[in-house]
C-alpha cells in the first residue's frame, strides 16, 4: 500500500509500467467526466468513475483482489480506507476466478487511509481493504476514480 498526493504521482511511474498511463489518466478526470468505465488500454488499465455517499463502517466490508492493483483517488469528499492483511481475516465470498474480487467477515484494522481530495492510494493484490467508509460515521458525498491496473 502506498497513499500519497496526487501532485507527486510522479514518483510513483517506476514501480509499475503502466502507472504513468494510469495517473495521468487520473489527472485528466474533471467535473464534465461522465461516470463510468473510463478505457486507458483495454483490459490491462481502465478507471471506474463513481459519485455516492459512503457508509457507517459496519456497512462496509473488507474485499481484494488477485488479478489487478488499485490506485483509489478521491476526487470530491473525504472518505477512509481500512486495511488489513488479507490472510488474517475469513472470506465470506469469493469472486475472484470471475470478477476478481473476494469479500471477507470484518476484522482488524491494520492502517487506515484518509483520503481526501487530491489523496491516492494504491492498494495491491492480496491486501484486503474496506473502502467506502464515512470519516463521521454518517456518511458524506464523494466522487472518486479507481484505476484497475493489470497485475
């Protein structure tokens, strides 16, 4: 996991090829961006765009991935992202062989990221993560992008 600012993506380009694409992609995103799939290279990089209002943290539940990492970016509204070593908590379902993605019983909170406008994270395969949580427990509006990068 690695969270930082928007503004210094750059030194991020390395640790993966397709990450320069993907934050600059990123960048591009402002208030007339539809949301959606946002397509950067087919299967291999694209960006789902999504408004909504997060949730109390017992709404919420701890998933991950195996085939792609996640660059989480918050665009408007502030919300945290709980994470948690994915070996140490149960799987409730798992969807990985079809959509990449399995759910697990919440557990520990091991770190947990603020992101706030302008604040990324990146979040590889196998770090199970619970997005989507209300810093207030009441929920605010926020607006934020995830890159899906091909692992």
């Amino acid at each position: 996991m690695i969270i930082d600012s928007i503004k210094n993506a750059a030194k991020y380009y390395s640790v993966h090829p397709s990450f320069e694409a993907a934050f600059k992609a990123l960048a591009e995103i402002d208030d007339s961006t539809e949301d959606g799939r946002i397509t950067v290279d087919g299967d291999s990089l694209f960006i789902n765009l999504s408004a909504y209002t997060n949730k109390n943290v017992d709404e919420c539940a701890y998933e991950s991935h195996r085939k792609y990492i996640d660059i989480q970016f918050v665009l408007t509204g502030r919300e945290f992202i709980d994470l948690c070593p994915a070996e140490e908590l149960e799987i409730t379902e798992d969807r990985l062989s079809t959509d990449d993605i399995a759910f697990f019983k919440n557990g520990e909170v091991y770190s947990r990221a603020d992101l706030t406008e302008g604040v990324f994270v990146i979040i590889f395969p196998e770090e199970a993560h619970r997005p989507c949580v209300a810093p207030d427990g009441k929920g605010v509006k926020v607006r934020k992008a995830v890159a899906k990068i091909l692992y």
